[in-house]
C-alpha cells in the first residue's frame, strides 16, 4: 500500500478539517499570503480574530484593509487503529 507523508493513498483514509487562516493581502488587494506567525492555522474562527487584533495593534505593515481571516480546509489523515 503506497503512502505520502503517513497518508492512505490507495484508500484515501483522510478527512477535512476546518480551519481558519490569517491571510494577508499586498498592494494588488489579493489576499495571497498566509501569516504563519505565531501559528499556521486556527481551529476557531474567535481565536484566528483575535490574533489578526493583537497583530493589527503591534504590527506596523498589518492593517484592517491587508488582513483578513479566511476559512480553508487541512487535509487530516485518519489515526490507525
């Protein structure tokens, strides 16, 4: 049975999980970039709010109109059993 990065490629035992990100836009106004500082994603939209807040308040470059918080989806592999 082949797998990637301790996935199930023949049976697909995966599941998605939502989540939510800290992307940030350049000057285009696309929202391409993600922050991963200080984590990759949010399991709650409330915390991923909160964290965009204290990074709009301490960091000079993030502001309200460049950082937005975006749902997306993590590829999660099913723990054996």
């Amino acid at each position: 049975m082949a797998t990637i990065n301790g996935m199930d490629a023949e049976n697909n035992k995966t599941t998605l999980e939502e989540v939510y990100v800290i992307a940030l836009a350049e000057s285009d106004g696309e929202f391409d970039w993600i922050y991963i500082h200080p984590k990759l994603y949010y399991l709650t939209e409330a915390e991923a709010l909160e964290i965009r807040n204290l990074l709009i308040e301490n960091e000079e470059s993030v502001t309200e109109s460049n950082c937005i918080v975006k749902k997306m989806y993590r590829v999660k592999p099913e723990k054996e059993q």
